[in-house]
C-alpha cells in the first residue's frame, strides 16, 4: 500500500495552529515518515514569474514533481505553486506526498506517474486520506507515445541529445554523487526527457534515478536529475559548475557519446524497446560494464563497426557474469564470432555454454584466427587443444601446428600427425593457399634438427610410409652420417634403414637406406663384401649426396684402421700365387692376400689408362693404396687428400 500527506498553509490545522503544516494524511503512517518528508516540502516560484498572478497565470507556473527515498520508501512529492494563503499573502503552495513501500513501484518508473490519476490539484477538505492500494501510471508518457515524440522534436537531433544525457546521468549513478540538469521553460517538456532516461534504464537503475522536474535551487538539489528554468540556472550556473547541464531549447552539444548511449539512442531511433530491456539485461548504465554490454548488444545484431577496445570490455564482461549472461546472447553471439576480434572470440569460447562451444570454435577458426598477427604463442596454443577443429582450415591449422612443434619437442610427433592429416584438405575458399607446399615447409620447421632413429620409427609406427615423411627420413640419414658415418652403425639406424627400404623402396628416402645398409655392410663384411658395398657407397645414384659422401669416407676410415696381414701366402689355396709387382691379368682369387707398398696383385686386373689400378682382391690394402683421394671432409690418415666423386669407382672380386 501507498501513504498520502497534503502540506499547505492554512488557517487551522489538525494540530490546531496556523501556518505551513501537514493538513490531511493516511492514518498509520509508519514511524519517521512525517519527519523524512518535511525536508522536501518547498517551492519557489521562478524568479521571472508574475509577483501577484491571477489564476490564469497560475496554471503557468511549473509544477514540481520529486522523487527520492526516505529510509528506504519511495517518495513521491507534488508541488503546485497557489498563490495566496488563508491571510492574502502569496507565497503559498501545496503539496501532495506519496510514500509507498518499495514493492508498489515494482515494474514502475517513477516517471511514469507525473500524470497519475492520485494526484489532487488542492489540500483535501478533510484530515484523513484514503490509502492508495496501487500506484497507476498516466498514459501521457508511456514508451510508444514518448518514441513516436522523439522522432519530431528538436531542436537539433534529438538522439545525440539523449545518448549524450544518458552518458551524464550514467556518470553521476556511478559515482554516486553529482547532478545533471536539465534547463527549459517548459516543465512538460522535462518531464518527457525525464521519462525519456528513465525507460533507457532497467527498473533497478531507474529506481535509484531520484529527480525533480522543477527547482528554484538546482545547485541545492540532492536529486541526480533537476529540472529547472533558462532564468534560475543563468543566476546558479556559477556557483554550480560541477553539474552537467542540457538546454533542451538548443539542443546537443559537441561530442561523442560513449557505445552505450550510442546503443541506447539507436533504440529509440528505431522504437525498439525490447533494445533497451536487453541492453539493462546485460548491464545497468551505472555498471562499469556497460560499455561491453552494448558492444554485446550491437555484436548480436551484426553491427561490424565495434572497436577492439570495446570488444575488450565486451570480453571483460563474459568474464565476469559467466553464467549469468542471459541465453539469448550467446545464441546470437554465435554467428558473429567471424568478425570478432580473437581475444573476445575466445572469450565467447571460454565462457559459452558446453553445447555451443564447438560452434564458436568454428567460427575462431574460419574468422579472426585467419589473421596471422593474432597467433601469439598464447593463442597457437589454445587453438591446439582443438587440433581436430582446425582441420577444416589448413591456412590456420598450419601455422598453429608449426608454432606448437616448434615450441614444444614433446608435440613434435603428434603435430607432425596433425600436418598429414591436412593433406587433401578442401582449400576452395583460399584458392591461393598451397596445402603440400606449407605443410612442407611446416615440417621442416617443426623438425629444424632432424628427428632421431627412434622418431623415425614413431613416426612410421603411427603413419606409415606417408609421402611426406620422405623428406625427413632422408634428412635423419644425413645427420646421423656427420662426421664420416658417426652414427651409421648404430643398431638403431640400421633397423630403422631396413624398415625404410622395405616399406618405401622408391624415392630418395628409400635410396638413402640402401646406402645406411650398404655403409652397414662395408664395415662389418669381409674383404669381398667390403668391396662391393663401397662400390655402392660410392655410386649413390639420386641418394642424398652429403650421406653419400659422408659413408664413403667413414667405411674408408674404418677399413684402413683393419690390421694387416703379416704373411705373404693366402690363408685358402690360390689358383694364382699373388707376385709383388706382377702385372698379369686374370681373375681375382685370393680376396685375403696381402698387398705391398705398391701393390699390384698377380689376380689384379689391368684398367684403362683413365682409371686408377685397383686391386681385385679387396682387401683393406686396396682400398687404401690403389684408390686416389679428392678434397673434402675427412682425411686419409696417412694422406692428405680423399678421393673424387669421378673416379671414386669400385670393382668387387668374388667372396
């Protein structure tokens, strides 16, 4: 229920004295109220008003109507200028107080009520007043009227008038003190941009909007919103320079107005009230948040023109209601996620409800993420834990995957997985990204030291001979070869050059296997064997040169570090004795057969005259005395050169 008070001056009272006093009231007025109100009971008439009006000139004067709280009641006060009192003096007024509990305003605007049926123009005749079971609103200034009277008023434009005058009284809710006032002759005029405000804000915030439509001290006034005349606030304006003030007669002012008044504006530009119901949904004007909540707001109605700044307030906002967010946004904030900036998509990601998450990662990925300055180490990684999702967009899944690869070890392998996977993948909607070529190239960044033997066989474990892996297993070769065959005989690499020639013969990567085998063989074989895996070696063919070069020069090595023979006969009978410096030509027979300083083996072959002698026999003495040496890595140990690619030629006898 709602309490009345009239106030006026009057002869008699209920209290028996003359003068200014409450005439009639409600009976079982709660304790305090009477004394909550009387601070409010004044009024002065312009200073530009008639002194002695007549009853036409009356009904000009502006009519007050408050509203604030008094220990936590709403008030609603009433002020009519009358004119004379009991005695012929003027001076007088009445006023007609409302103090209800807070439930009866529930849904309301206090502005709706300037208009109200309850209001009495004069003090009743008798003490008592009826309660008022509820408060109705007047039809003058309900939204759709006030909508359509926006649209025609002036001067000026009418909606940078408002967004600017919702900033100002945004300003002062927030930070709690502070006026804005709003300057015209006409108090119906306030009143209407009054309301106007009020419906902007949610009921909560609106209900914490005090105001008053008409005072003669706006530098006094303890309302956030004071109306008062061109005349009063000319006399006030320069004692009251802390407070925002509007001349609704001229108009806005120079200035941007922030988003949100922006938003609010373009509400009521297009009578879109349900606008406004969502905008207080997100956040009320006095909330810092504001800001990210009309961004929201103008994202869900595909307004491309948001900032990064105040896409940034928008995802400080998701951040900090989460859950409380309504439905209806992260529905509609779903398809706008493309044109988003990447931090606030993946705000919207983070803190969207489970069923919509996959949703929005998709439109990260085929939107802001295609932008290759926003992928930050950061960000590459929180696109990772989504690998799967990025497949349907190689041109970001390849700079991710190798940002990832790159940076973590432990990934390579499950990345590199990531990257084949990519391969045939649908590029029509960039016609000028080459899939094989970044994947490559990727590859070759993720693996910048090649991978290990037993990466290798990881890899092939999980992927098989894919073509790609080619370039790699190659490159594993070569580093495993530095320096002169190093790493060649590991059993690893070994077994992992068996498993390559076996599952990928063709190609460079399956040559180059041949080749760790042939090394394999060089260097554990007899005589014979030794010969013509160096035979091999050294007629790599369309295998990797450096590999080649490198093997070739450490079996040499090792061979020349096999000790030599002492004796001079072969250790099988031979059909042939061997004769130190015998030219004869015939098969080779003895493979085990010392050679001498200048051996020339009785089996040894005759070779053109463009070839270097070579022993048939294959023993280590041939491959270190008869072979001429070429420049490169590695040294013979008793010479100082190695020799050429274009004689490195090796003919093998018989085992």
């Amino acid at each position: 229920m709602a309490w009345q008070l009239h106030y006026t001056s009057a002869r008699r009272g209920p209290t028996g004295r003359a003068g200014f006093q409450f005439v009639a009231e409600t009976p079982g007025l709660p304790d305090g109220v009477r004394a909550g109100v009387t601070p409010y009971l004044a009024y002065r008439p312009p200073p530009d008003a008639p002194l002695s009006p007549d009853d036409r000139e009356l009904a000009l004067f502006p009519v007050s109507l408050l509203y604030d709280r008094v220990d936590g009641r709403p008030l609603l006060l009433r002020c009519r200028y009358l004119g004379r009192d009991y005695s012929g003096r003027y001076g007088n007024f009445f006023a007609h107080a409302v103090v209800a509990e807070p439930e009866e305003l529930e849904g309301l605007r206090p502005a709706e009520l300037w208009h109200a049926a309850h209001w009495t123009p004069s003090p009743a005749t008798r003490s008592v007043l009826d309660p008022l079971d509820e408060l109705t609103p007047g039809a003058a200034l309900d939204p759709e009227a006030l909508a359509a009277w926006l649209a025609v008023s002036g001067p000026g434009d009418p909606y940078a008038l408002l967004a600017q005058l919702v900033d100002a009284v945004a300003g002062v809710l927030g930070r709690g003190h502070g006026r804005v006032v709003l300057v015209a002759d006409d108090v119906e005029l306030i009143a209407r941009w009054i309301a106007v405000v009020s419906y902007s804000l949610p009921v909560e915030a609106a209900a914490r909007l005090s105001f008053v439509t008409y005072t003669a001290d706006p530098d006094g006034a303890a309302q956030r919103l004071v109306g008062t005349t061109p005349a009063i606030w000319a006399a006030a304006q320069h004692h009251a320079s802390h407070a925002s003030a509007f001349d609704l007669h001229r108009g806005p002012a120079g200035g941007r107005a922030s988003r949100f008044a922006r938003t609010v504006a373009d509400c009521w530009r297009a009578a879109d009230l349900g606008g406004l119901d969502a905008l207080g949904e997100l956040a009320p004007p006095d909330d810092p948040a504001r800001e990210g909540a009309a961004a929201l707001l103008a994202l869900c109605r595909g307004d491309a023109s948001v900032t990064a700044g105040e896409e940034g307030a928008a995802a400080a906002l998701l951040a900090r209601r989460r859950a409380r967010i309504p439905e209806w946004v992260w529905r509609d904030l779903v398809p706008a996620v493309p044109s988003m900036g990447l931090d606030l998509a993946l705000a919207v990601h983070a803190h969207a409800p489970a069923g919509l998450r996959n949703a929005v990662l998709d439109g990260v990925i085929a939107g802001p993420a295609t932008d290759p300055a926003v992928l930050t180490p950061a960000n590459c990684d929180l696109l990772y834990a989504h690998a799967e999702r990025l497949r349907a967009v190689p041109a970001v899944a390849v700079p991710v995957l190798a940002s990832v690869g790159r940076r973590h070890p432990g990934r390579r392998i499950a990345v590199t997985g990531e990257l084949l996977r990519l391969e045939g993948a649908d590029t029509a909607s960039d016609a000028a990204y080459n899939t094989a070529s970044d994947i490559a190239g990727a590859l070759r960044e993720v693996w910048a030291a090649p991978p290990s033997a037993g990466e290798c066989a990881d890899l092939l474990d999980a992927h098989g001979p894919h073509p790609a892996l080619a370039e790699l297993l190659s490159r594993t070769f070569t580093r495993l070869a530095f320096p002169g065959g190093k790493d060649l005989a590991d059993t690893a690499t070994l077994r992992l050059a068996e498993r390559v020639r076996a599952i990928m013969p063709e190609g460079r990567a399956g040559r180059d296997a041949a080749l760790v085998q042939a090394y394999g063989k060089a260097i554990t074989g007899g005589p014979a064997r030794a010969a013509r895996a160096l035979e091999e070696i050294a007629s790599p063919g369309a295998a990797t040169r450096q590999l080649a070069d490198e093997a070739f020069a450490g079996a040499a090595r090792r061979l020349l570090r096999r000790p030599r023979r002492s004796g001079r006969s072969c250790s099988r009978p031979c059909p042939r004795p061997c004769a130190p410096g015998s030219a004869s030509a015939g098969p080779p027979s003895c493979p085990d057969a010392p050679a001498p300083a200048a051996p020339r083996c009785a089996a040894a072959r005759s070779s053109s005259a463009t070839t270097s002698s070579r022993s048939s026999c294959g023993c280590a003495d041939a491959a270190s005395a008869n072979r001429p040496w070429r420049r490169g890595r590695g040294r013979r140990p008793d010479a100082g050169s190695r020799p050429s690619s274009s004689t490195r030629t090796w003919r093998a006898g018989p085992s």
